[in-house]
C-alpha cells in the first residue's frame, strides 16, 4: 500500500506592508491637525469631534492624550511660542532684543491670526514653552535695570501692539482707499498719497518699525 502524500505545510502568514491602519497620535499631530482646521473653518471649526474625524481617530482615542478642547488650545499656545525668538535676550544689547524679540513675534502670528482673539487671553498655566518664553523676555528686561513693577505691564503692552500689526499684515493694500469721499477727506487723502509715493517697503512693516521704535524709546526711558 502506498505511503500517504504528506499535507503541505501552510504557507506562512505575510505582513501587510505600509503603514499600519490604526492612524498614531501624538501631541505634535493633535497640534497640527488642529491647526489645519481653525485655517481652514475659524476657531468655531475647532471641536473635539472635528479634531477626531481630521485625525481620523475615533473621539475616545483622543481624549486619551487631551482632556478637553482646553488642552488642545495649550497645545497651539506652545507651538506658537516656541517659535518665537526671544534668544537675544541675555547675550544682545536690551533694545535689540526688544526689537528681535516683537519683529520675530509679530511674524509667526501674522501667519495665525484666527488665533489671535484666543490666545491674547487665553491662561499661561501649563504651557512649558509659552512659560519659557516670558520667562526669557522677564529677565531681560530685569536685567535691564527695568522698573520690575512695571515689567508685565510693558511685556503686556509690546503683546498689544504685536497682535494689531500682525493683523495689518494680511490687510488689503488698498485699505486705506477713500474711494468717492476722498474729496471729503483731504487730509487724510493726501497723506495716504505721500504715503504711497514715499513708500520703498511693504507699509505694514514701516508701520510696524515705526510703532515699535517708540514703545523702546519710550520704555528704555524707564530702565534704571
């Protein structure tokens, strides 16, 4: 009697290759996908739900990394303010710090201006990098001989300012036309002219310039 042909063996299980299906969440991706949407749809866009779906996670994988919407706006909070330069404070003179420091500022929030209205208020508490970055302008300041009493204060006021102009930055260029009521308007009109006839830079940031020199100067006043 003929020995029975033996079974094959099972061919081995292969992998599937790529990336695995499940998307991995981290803080960084939290962020930047939270950032994708307030561009795209405004702040109100922004909902845990919404986050969810552009992660493309179920809601409840990512209230495991963040608790609330909260967490998610200390996030953005970080992210922004770490980008921002305040490394001259402490090696560069204090009026070009000052200077490095609103420049740099302005810049990175003129690229986020739906955030603006949010983080102009929003508690430093918890936010490392947001921290870090007051910390370094506070000491700079300090060791500038500046009045301590008064150091918020101006750090507060330089914020004011910064926020404004990083709005002018995205305004049309023709902002200030008058349009059929220039005649109304003489004076206005003709200095919107010379403006336009004098300018050899984008006039947002000879604006900016202008606006910044005086809080040093008149800050720098101050220092002891």
């Amino acid at each position: 009697m003929p020995a029975p042909t033996p079974a094959p063996s099972a061919s081995p299980v292969r992998r599937r290759a790529g990336r695995p299906t499940a998307a991995i969440l981290d803080q960084d991706g939290i962020t930047t996908a939270a950032l994708e949407l307030i561009s795209s749809k405004g702040y109100d866009g922004l909902t845990m739900a919404a986050l969810a779906r552009t992660l493309g996670v179920a809601p409840s994988a990512l209230y495991n990394h963040v608790s609330s919407k909260d967490d998610v706006l200390v996030l953005l909070e970080d992210h922004l303010a770490a980008m921002v330069d305040v490394s001259a404070f402490g090696s560069e003179p204090w009026e070009e710090a000052v200077r490095k420091w609103a420049w740099s500022y302005r810049d990175v929030f003129s690229e986020h201006t739906p955030l603006i209205p949010i983080i102009a208020v929003l508690p430093v508490a918890n936010a490392p990098k947001t921290l870090a970055m007051y910390e370094a302008v506070t000491a700079g300041f300090r060791d500038a001989g500046f009045p301590e009493e008064k150091i918020i204060s101006a750090i507060v006021a330089i914020e004011a300012f910064v926020f404004g102009a990083a709005y002018d930055v995205t305004a049309p260029a023709d902002i200030f036309d008058a349009g059929t009521l220039a005649d109304q308007v003489p004076n206005f009109t003709a200095a919107v002219d010379r403006l336009a006839l004098e300018q050899h830079e984008r006039p947002t940031d000879v604006a900016f310039s202008l606006g910044l020199e005086a809080l040093i100067t008149g800050f720098g006043a101050l220092r002891g």
